[in-house]
C-alpha cells in the first residue's frame, strides 16, 4: 500500500512537470514557427511593394515611349521636306484653309446682313 500510494504521488508530483517541459516545448517550436512566418511575411511584403513599384515604372516608360512616338507623328522627316509632291501638297492644304476661312467669313457675313436687327 506504501508503494502503491508513494507510486501515486511521484506520477502526480511528476507527471505535471513532464506535462509542463512537453508545453514548454511546444510553445518554443511555435515561438519559432512564428518567427520564421513573421520573416516569410515580411519578405513577401517587401518583394511584392517592390513589384508594385516595378509596374509603375514600367508603365511609365511604356507611356513615355507611346507619347515620343505619337508626337514624332506630327514632325516630318528632313529626307521628305524636299520632295515635290510634299511641297505640292503643304501650298494645296495652305490654299484649302484660306479658302474655307473665306468661306466661312462670307457666310457669316452674310448672317449678320440678314438678321432681323438689321433691317
């Protein structure tokens, strides 16, 4: 009976302390698990701002190449400038807006003489 209740005593007296080491332990591993996810997390964070960024500026230098190109549309090429039919064009679309200016002067001329006010 001695042995029995001595028995009891040291699987209660040591049992808790096992349960606690078994605790503790597991608490450590999850303490570094933790750790290890902080660190993956703030990797992950970091390469994707950096990827965001990356975006911006390629879409920037895409946009800037996309304006070069369309406001070089506007500019003609010197090789061209001296051909004929360039120059034979360039006076045709000079004498068509002065002529449309006229036009357009003469009809609004013409309104104003016709207005009730007037007459």
């Amino acid at each position: 009976m001695k042995r029995l209740l001595l028995l009891s005593m040291l699987i209660c007296g040591v049992w808790p302390l096992l349960s606690r080491a078994q605790t503790i332990t597991v608490m450590t591993e999850q303490l570094a698990e933790l750790e290890i996810f902080r660190l993956t997390t703030a990797q992950c964070y970091q390469i994707e701002t950096t990827g965001v960024d990356s975006i911006g500026l390629i879409t920037n230098d895409e946009f800037q190449l996309h304006q070069a190109y369309y406001g070089s549309l506007g500019t003609i090429n010197p090789s061209f400038s001296k051909d004929a039919r360039l120059t034979a064009l360039k006076d045709l679309q000079s004498y068509l807006v002065q002529r449309i200016q006229a036009d357009i002067d003469h009809w609004r001329q013409q309104l104003n003489n016709s207005s009730p006010s007037n007459n």
